[in-house]
C-alpha cells in the first residue's frame, strides 16, 4: 500500500457487492488502514467460485483451484489469510483422454508418441509444417490461432472437441484475444520436436510447474476464515442478501439497496462500492438507469454456467491426477476431478470422490434434469470412459454454479468497455473486480489482485486493473 494518499481512509463507508476472493480480498485490504466495509453475498456461502461445497462430510472445490502464482503480494496475502500449517504442497498431475488413450499433461514426448504411435506423430509434424508454410488467413478467430500453432491434426485432436464443450460454440465462433494466457507454448508439437530433433540449448525449454499450494479444507476454507478475519475487525457480512440498486448523484454511486434473508429491502448508504457481482447486472442495477444504448451493451455480455456430478466411489477406482480432460465426443462431461488427489482432507477412508464436470447454459437440458438423472449419466459416462464400474458408486451429489465463466464473443471487449465508460462517468466510486465484475477470464489469484489495486486507488492510487492478466506468458508456465 502507499505510505501517501491523497483520500481520508476515515471518510470512508464502503460497501462491497459479493464475498468472493476479489470482496473479500478488497474488504481485508481495508482493514489495513482502519475501515471497516459492508458486504453483501448474495449466497449463503462465501467464496464464490472458490467455495468448498459440503454434502454430508464430503467436501468439493468448484472446478478446482490450484494455489499457483507470479503475483508475489497475492502469495503474501494468502499466508496472511491461513497460517502455513493449513497448506498442503501437491503435485500437478493432469492428462488428457483421447480415444481410449491417456496423454500426460503437461505433455511428455514418450508417452505421446507411444499413444500416437511413430506415423500419427510425423503426421502431426507434417501438418504443423504445413501450417507454419501456409497458415490460416484468419487468425483473429481461435480456430485460426489455434491451427496456425499446432496445425490441424493437434488442433483437432487436443482442442476442439474440448473447446466446443468448455464454451458451447464452434471454436471458429470464438475471439483469440486471450489464447496467450491460455495454451500458449504448450504443445504436444514441443514434445514430438524434442523427442525427434535435440535441441541445442534446453535451458530455453517451458514447461509448467509442477506442484502448487492447496488449503487441506478446500479453497474455501481461505475465504471463511477471511470472512471471520473481517467480522472480527468490524465488517459486516449479510448473506442471503441480494442487490437491487445502487444509487447514484453527481457522478458518483450513494447507496446500495439491497434485498436481506428476511426479504426486506435495506438501505446502505456508501462513500465506495467495490462491486464483483457481473459486470452486466451492476449497470442494470443503476438508479436512474442508464441509457438504452449502455443497458444493450450490458444484455450483450453472457455467461457460460457449470455444474459439478460428484460420486463417490472405492479409493482404487479413483486415479492420481487433479484432473482429466475428456475430449471424447461421445459423453457430455468434460473434465474429470479426483477430489482425493487435491486432498486427503477432502474425502473418507478407503474412498474418494470423483467430481465429473458438465459446462451448460442455465435452463438448458443439463441443468434442469432431476439429481438423480444427473447422477445416473455420470454412472453410465464414467463406465464408458473405463474409469470405474457402475457398481462401484456409493452415492453421488449435484452442485450447480450459475456464472461460472465469462464468454468472450467477438462483442464483449466493446461491451464491456462502453460500462466501463459508462461507470467513470456516472459512478467512479464504483470499483469493478474480479472475473464476473470486469467480464475477465481471472484466475482466483488475478481476482484478488483487482481488488487489492483497487483499494490502493480508493486511496489515491491510479493502477490501471484493467491490465491484470494480460501478460504474454502462460499464468503456470515457467522457463525449464
């Protein structure tokens, strides 16, 4: 934090929408310098997309969170939050399931080629060549992104079948605006080359790291014991509590009406609004509206929402990765967690639980089918994908996330910034942080950092939040 500020933190009455890692890392920050904030979650759990959901002593993380950063005052943060004996060291251990085969990931040369065998692989390497000679004319799509780096056999092998699940529409419908942050340099391409032609100088070979931080409880574990650090030191937490308006005069946002358990509606009049709720239902919630043009830019934004099968099955049906990518058109789910592998602490003696993930659209087929139908299919799709016996689950549980990802459409960059432009004009007491409150594909910790620059601006910063999460190196590659 600054040691000089041009605002009077004693001034301050900040209210902040959503007790999720970014609010609640906004409401600790300001602790820091004697303020206290009112938060409302909108929930009755804390910790948003990182919340640790409790079904009958098994506990889930929401699509799985490793504790891996470049971003050195989040990392601090984090030890501040949880003393260091609540931390678990675990090793990264992801594969990728491709007609019946399993590919290690991140990607090892033998392996791979053994499950391509030698001629898939040349092929691989021929249709690269041929790519980098004539690579697609658009490349602005991710498709084009995509085959002009791997070429078209990797492309549609590792990538599209994925993809298309992952967000619902065809690859070549989708921007390459944040394909850097995402896959860039991690290629089966780099393990074939390395494996066929030696390179000179290795120290120049990426790879990604290979073990990360995990709370023993789960991530939500970090988030309630934020929660508790905050109540204790003053804030106020409302669950159960829904935003419907913010108030706002003279450029500026002056209350925050809000919908309580009880169903009353309650005033809270603010000097700061730290706001994580999406981006879109916080300019709806503006009183007066903003205009037409700002409220369609706003409709323009969507979501992609998730839902989690998770059954529980003998710990020898369960496997040692995190997760398992399943680019198998033939089922529905899409990624497969091992709960147990995250932590022990997570699951029972002598079982574990597998959290088989499904990415769909509320009120789609997939949301709205009964429980038990939910939990049948994952039955039926873990069986077809050789990974347990129908017989093998014990007992299966439902958890859905409405809003879990962002969708980057070829409009939401211009969408986003007409509210951004919309809010420094009529609102710049607004802060909008974190994945759902800028529309940015944040991870968890990139979330935190919205929000801890943030509150250095409320202070008389002027970080620009808006460039977190742009760099060009992948967020979990490091130099070999």
């Amino acid at each position: 934090m600054p040691e000089h500020s041009s605002a009077d933190p004693s001034s301050f009455a900040p209210v902040v929408i959503g007790a999720g890692p970014a609010g609640l890392t906004a409401a600790y920050q300001l602790h820091k310098h004697g303020v206290s904030s009112t938060i409302l979650e909108a929930d009755k759990v804390v910790g948003g997309i990182s919340r640790t959901v409790e079904r009958d002593g098994w506990r889930f993380d929401i699509g799985g969170h490793r504790f891996f950063t470049k971003v050195k005052p989040v990392e601090e943060l984090w030890h501040e939050i949880l003393p260091d004996e609540d931390f678990l060291m675990r090793p990264r251990k992801s594969r990728i399931y491709y007609q019946g085969k399993y590919y290690d990931y991140p990607l090892k040369a033998f392996n791979a080629l053994g499950n391509l065998g030698i001629l898939e692989a040349f092929r691989c390497v021929g249709s690269y060549a041929w790519a980098r000679v004539r690579p697609p004319k658009d490349q602005n799509n991710y498709e084009g992104w995509l085959v002009a780096r791997f070429g078209w056999r990797l492309y549609r092998t590792f990538f599209e079948t994925y993809t298309e699940k992952v967000w619902g529409m065809k690859v070549a419908d989708m921007p390459a605006d944040w394909a850097a942050q995402r896959v860039k340099n991690l290629s089966l391409m780099n393990a074939i080359t390395n494996a066929i032609l030696p390179k000179r100088n290795q120290k120049d070979i990426t790879s990604l790291i290979e073990e990360f931080q995990y709370p023993k409880l789960g991530p939500g574990m970090m988030w309630e014991r934020c929660r508790d650090l905050v109540v204790a030191k003053g804030s106020t937490v409302a669950m159960n509590t829904r935003v419907e308006q913010v108030k706002h005069r003279d450029g500026k946002a002056i209350a925050v009406l809000a919908r309580d358990a009880d169903g009353h509606l309650v005033e809270h009049p603010c000097s700061h609004v730290v706001s994580s709720m999406p981006i879109p239902h916080l300019l709806k919630a503006m009183s007066p509206q903003p205009p037409a043009e700002v409220l369609a830019a706003a409709d323009g934004l969507k979501f992609r929402d998730f839902l989690t099968v998770a059954l529980v099955v003998p710990e020898a049906s369960g496997f040692p990765d995190n997760w398992i990518y399943i680019h198998d058109p033939n089922v529905e789910v899409g990624r497969i967690q091992n709960f147990g592998s995250w932590s022990p602490y997570l699951v029972k003696d002598g079982r574990t639980c597998l959290g088989l993930e499904y990415f769909v659209d509320e009120g789609d087929r997939l949301w709205n089918s009964a429980d038990e139908d939910l939990v049948a299919q994952g039955t039926r799709e873990l069986a077809a994908l050789g990974l347990s016996q129908p017989s093998d689950v014990e007992s299966g549980y439902v958890v859905r996330m409405p809003k879990a990802y962002p969708i980057y459409d070829y409009t939401y960059k211009s969408n986003v910034d007409v509210l951004r432009g919309w809010l420094a004009e009529h609102a710049s007491n607004v802060y909008p942080v974190g994945r759902n409150g800028m529309h940015k594909y944040n991870n968890q910790d990139h979330s935190m950092y919205t929000a801890m620059l943030s509150v250095e601006n409320m202070l008389g910063a002027s970080h620009d939040i808006w460039s977190v999460n742009v760099e060009e190196e992948y967020h979990e590659e490091a130099k070999g």
